[in-house]
C-alpha cells in the first residue's frame, strides 16, 4: 500500500516535513520549532511514506557516530496512523543502520509521566517496534516535559 522513498532532494524534505509536522499540532508545535526541524531534516538521511503519490509520513535519522543513529524526526498523518506506514518507514531505517553498521537506533519521546494521551500511542508504537526504554531525562527539554529515551539494537556493529 505505501511506498517508502529514501530522499535527498533538501528541498523535497524540508516540503515533506512542513507539510506533515504542521499537520500533526498535539505532537509537534510551537510551529517556529517544526520549521527550525525542517531545516535540520535538509542534512539528514530522510524517509518519506507514500501512499499514491501524496507523502503521508516520513522519519529523518540523525548519525551520532559510527556506533548509533537517531530518530531525530517522525510523523505520520493522523489519517494514515496505525496502518503501518511508520513501522515500513521504521524498517527502513533499521535496513539503513544494518548497511551502514550501526548498531543501535534510538529515540527519544515524552515520558509517560506526563499523561499525555496522543504519546501515550507514540510509546506503545516505538515498543511495538522493538525499542526499549532505557532512562527519563527530566530536564533535557523542560521540566513539564521529561524525556524518555528509547533503544534498539540494530546490528552488530563495526567490524
């Protein structure tokens, strides 16, 4: 059903982005923070769901190092969530980490401490697919917003 690219046209990703964060307010705002993240995404390995020819997801992966990369960026259309185009988007970034020997793939997300409800399936999803919670960072974005920091282990890593 979906059709998940790989993009490196900056422009493409930073369109893509907009268009899905601005659509997805109870997961992604102030809006000054999307568009500061659709810069970011420009220089990022950058995964786009398809359905037809119209994005409706996407995921940009930050490489910290030769060991780990990030989800630094994911959205779903919340017309299209829970039909699997943000586990294939998933997938491709664990294929992406496998081909390039990373070993890990992390995330971090907000802590269910908040009761929150819109993340309380953004955690359930990111278990789903494999990730395990690891630490809750109470004061890397604020204190109304602790931080749950999430692991996958990918690979085996450097040879």
């Amino acid at each position: 059903m979906f059709e998940i690219r790989l993009i490196d046209d900056p422009d493409v990703k930073t369109a893509v982005t907009l268009r899905i964060m601005h659509s997805l307010p109870k997961w992604f705002s102030p809006p000054e923070d999307v568009d500061r993240k659709s810069v970011a995404h420009r220089e990022l390995p950058f995964f786009a769901a398809y359905d037809g020819g119209e994005p409706v997801g996407f995921t940009a992966l930050k490489i910290h190092n030769r060991f780990a990369a990030e989800i630094y960026g994911i959205g779903v259309l919340e017309s299209f969530q829970r039909r699997k185009a943000g586990s294939l988007m998933i997938g491709e970034a664990v294929k992406y980490c496998a081909v390039n020997n990373h070993s890990f793939l992390t995330v971090k997300t907000l802590d269910e401490s908040v009761g929150y409800a819109p993340y309380d399936g953004t955690r359930a999803f990111y278990e789903k697919m494999g990730f395990f919670p690891l630490e809750v960072f109470k004061n890397f974005w604020d204190e109304e917003n602790p931080c749950l920091f999430l692991i996958k282990i990918v690979g085996g890593g450097p040879n």
